[in-house]
C-alpha cells in the first residue's frame, strides 16, 4: 500500500466514525441497545475520533484537506472534545439539545468532505 493510499484509508476511517456521530439511529442501536452488527461504545468512538485525528489533524496537507475542511473539521473537534470530556453515557445526553448540535457539526463535517456512507 503506499503512503497516498494508507492516507486515503485513514481518513475513510475516520470520516465513518463521524458518520457514526452524527446518526442517532446507530448510536441508538449501538451506543445503547448494543443491537449489531456493528460493536463500539460511545467511549470507542471518541477514542478513536482523536487517535485517527491526531495524524490528520497535524498533517492536513499531507491528507489533501482543504483549508476550508480544516476549519470545519478544528471547529468539530474543538465542541467535540469539550462535550466528550463532560460526557461519559450517552442514555443520559442522546436526546439533548447539546448532542444535537454536535450531530449537526458532525453532518456539517461529512457535507464538506462529500462524504457518502457505503
């Protein structure tokens, strides 16, 4: 695999764990009623939103991101990692106002980088 081709896996990667912030229906089915086929917690996704960002986040033009993207894409992370950090289960935060902007940012994410969901 090359280089350009393991950073095009990587951000693949990453942009599905914002697929999967954004949509209420799999953290529903997932997050809380454990229902496949998928499996990850809340406390996954987080862990793997930031472990996959770091190198992306600290290498945008090696990752092709435009500087656009990259606005977007900081201003997310920023209010994601605020929420993460005072919330732990999301039975007690899905429905709140707080997680539904952070969905939006999410989707607001994935409209720039035009992303679809396979």
């Amino acid at each position: 695999m090359t280089n350009r081709e393991e950073k095009n896996c990587i951000l693949s990667d990453f942009l599905r764990i914002i697929s999967h912030i954004s949509d209420n229906e799999y953290q529903k089915r997932i997050w809380i009623l454990n229902k496949g086929p998928e499996c990850q917690a809340f406390d996954d996704a987080v862990c793997d939103f930031f472990d996959l960002g770091e190198c992306i986040f600290e290498d945008y033009v090696g990752y092709k991101i435009t500087h656009k993207q990259q606005q977007i894409l900081n201003q997310f992370r920023n209010e994601f990692e605020k929420f993460s950090d005072d919330h732990d289960f999301p039975e007690e935060f899905i429905d709140t106002p707080e997680w539904a902007k952070i969905m939006d940012m999410a989707k607001e994410v994935l409209k720039a980088f035009d992303y679809k969901k396979n």
